[in-house]
C-alpha cells in the first residue's frame, strides 16, 4: 500500500527508480544471481515461471534476461532463458536445450522440407530438433510411410495418419535416439524415396555430428536413400564436430533459413547440392 492508502502497481517508471536507488540497485542484482542459478539447474525455464517464483511482472524478467544475456551468463530463448552455449568440441548441448534454440528458424527449415515430400513415398527421418519440428509437421500427411531411428519423432507420428517404423537397438539416453549395429542393419532393409538429415555442423570439407553412434545410423539412411535432404539452420555454418559424416557431396539437397557464407556456398555449388533458402517467396 502507499502513504495514501492505494494499492502499489508495478510500472516501468517504479522500475527504472528502484534499479537507480542503491538498495533497489542490490536487489535487482540479487535477483538476476538467483535467475541464474535457476537456470542453471533446470537447464531451461520459463518468462512466465520465473515472474511467479520472484512475485515480480514478465517485463522485470525480460529486463534481467536481457542484462544476463548481454554479459554472457545465459542466452534468452523462446519464452525463456537457457545456458550459453559453451561447450567444446565434442560436447553435445542436451537435447531441450537445442530444442528452444533458433526456434523460429527451425520452423521454417521444417515447413519448407515438408513441402518436398509427396503422397505414397517412404522417408527416413534422422534424430535431431529440426528433424523433430518436421515430424510435427507432416502428422496429417496422408498416404506416407516414415522410419526413424528417434523415439521422439515415434511418438510424434505414432498417433497420426503417417505410418511410422522404428529399427531395434540400444536407446541413447536423453537424446532418445535408436544406435548399434543391430539398427543400422535393419535400416539396409528399406529403400527411402528421401531422407532428411539432422547435423551438428557443415563447412566445406563436409557435413558433423557430435554422436560416432547416430553417424552410423545416419550413414545408413544415406545409404539406402535415393534422395539426401539435409536441414541445418545457419548457426551451423562454417563449423566442424566430433564426426565426419561425409562430403558435402553426400546431399542432394540443404534446407537451411539463410544464405551460406561465400566459400561454404561455392563449396555447395560446386558439390551440386541445391540450397533452398526457408522461407524465400522466390521459391
């Protein structure tokens, strides 16, 4: 209440007072500790959950995120806030935090595959967070047959109009993904009119993947296909993982939401992959 008897509302001006007194200054600075400590425990969490938690609005939130997220100590993703991404080479961020990253752009990679796919084919759908939204996509596809070795992307369209096949093998735990020997043999089996492709990173010696276990998987996808189609969102570009899957040669097409830098485009160009650009009216 104020010295009047009126109810205090929280407004921007009240804010940007209290972050200029020195005791407001301290709690505001107390609280983004605590945000991040948040965060940090729980990998990702919410606008909405973490105004609850401090009692503050989602503006205030925001203003901390975006304080947090200028200095480095977390990155804003959609609707919330999550770890930076600093790991080296070779450590593969969890899958929820890859899947709230480049969320806009993910989604339009996924809408522009699902444009190429046609009534009656048979697909193979690679694990992955894009892999993921096009699955999400394609559920009241008609007449369309996919295997995939992500238990995700099963459950996905395992209760939609697509008839959806998995291979047995050993379950990577979190990524959910189907590995092993027993897996890549049972994909020999089945021939892909087209298999989308899920990456780590791309560059002109050719395409990565954190898992040696999901590459064996997905060379035999490649392997049994008759058409590549690789979707990777440009923060992928001119980078370099753990494993070489292959040359960029290796695809027939690449989904991604902007142009390759130059020499990654000559390199495609020169490979005879075709670029398609999410979201380009030209096409």
């Amino acid at each position: 209440m104020n010295e009047h008897g009126g109810k205090m509302v929280e407004t921007e001006g009240h804010a940007q007072a209290a972050s200029q007194n020195s005791t407001g200054r301290q709690l505001q600075t107390a609280r983004q500790r605590a945000l991040l400590a948040m965060v940090k425990s729980r990998d990702f969490v919410t606008v909405a959950e973490m105004a609850v938690h401090f009692g503050v609005s989602e503006m205030t939130i925001r203003r901390d995120l975006k304080a947090l997220d200028k200095d480095g100590s977390l990155e804003r993703a959609h609707g919330g806030a999550i770890l930076p991404e600093t790991a080296p080479l070779g450590a593969e961020q969890p899958f929820r935090d890859r899947q709230v990253r480049n969320l806009d752009e993910k989604r339009k990679i996924a809408i522009a595959a699902a444009r190429l796919i046609r009534q009656h084919e048979m697909i193979g759908l690679d694990v992955g967070t894009t892999t993921l939204m096009l699955a999400k996509e394609i559920v009241g596809f008609p007449n369309l047959r996919a295997a995939t070795n992500s238990l995700r992307l099963a459950m996905t369209l395992a209760d939609s109009l697509v008839s959806v096949f998995v291979p047995t093998g050993q379950v990577r735990p979190l990524e959910m993904s189907i590995t092993g020997a027993r897996a890549v043999r049972e994909l020999t089996n089945y021939r892909f009119d087209k298999t989308f492709l899920g990456l780590s990173a791309v560059d002109e010696t050719g395409l990565y993947d954190f898992s040696i276990e999901d590459t064996e998987v997905k060379q035999a996808f490649v392997t049994q296909s008759n058409q590549v189609i690789a979707l990777i969102d440009s923060s992928k570009f001119a980078k370099t993982s753990t494993v070489r899957l292959g040359g960029l040669d290796m695809l027939d097409i690449l989904v991604t939401d902007a142009a390759p830098p130059p020499s990654l485009a000559r390199a495609l160009k020169e490979a005879k992959v075709e670029v398609i650009i999410a979201g380009d009216e030209r096409r």
